[in-house]
C-alpha cells in the first residue's frame, strides 16, 4: 500500500480484485485479521490523512495546488473542506 495515494485512482478494477484476492488468502492463511481494514480502505484513510496535511500546512509541496477558498452565504450540506473543486479544462486556477 505504499503510495497508494498516488497509484490507487490509477489502477483498474482487475489491480484492485487482484490485491483484494491477495488479502484474502492472507486472511485465510492467518497472516492478516478478517476485520482489519481492506485495501481500499487503507488507500482511502491514507488519501484523507495526504489531504488533510496538505490543507493544515501552507508551506507543503502541494499547497500551491489548491484553489482558494471559498464562502457561501448558504449552507446546504456539511463538506469535507472548504474550498472551490476546480471545473475540468479550468486551466487558469491550476496556473496560479
């Protein structure tokens, strides 16, 4: 699972059932607890904890990459964060 946050979203649905397999027999072979998290789990844990690093330290890497925030004067749901997802082919957000 390392780096998973980097190759997860990269790999097809044969990888994912392919590692998933892989926990499996080591579930069956006593070498990993049934109740233990899955992979998909783990990458999306480690995914959360990335971003969440990355929205608490302004001087990370990939700071810079995040669109600004923003304020509603609403409030129609809870999110996870509070700034603006950038609009696929929005190119001048990303060259900032």
């Amino acid at each position: 699972m390392y780096a998973s946050p980097a190759w997860w979203g990269f790999a097809t649905a044969a990888d994912k059932q392919r590692i998933e397999a892989f926990v499996r027999r080591g579930v069956r072979l006593g070498l990993y607890q049934a109740d233990d998290p899955t992979p998909a789990e783990l990458s999306a844990d480690s995914d959360d904890n990335l971003f969440e690093c990355i929205l608490s330290n302004s001087h990370h890497v990939l700071s810079h990459l995040l669109p600004d925030k923003i304020n509603h004067e609403h409030n129609l749901r809870d999110r996870r964060h509070s700034r603006s997802l950038c609009v696929k082919g929005d190119e001048k957000k990303l060259s900032n």
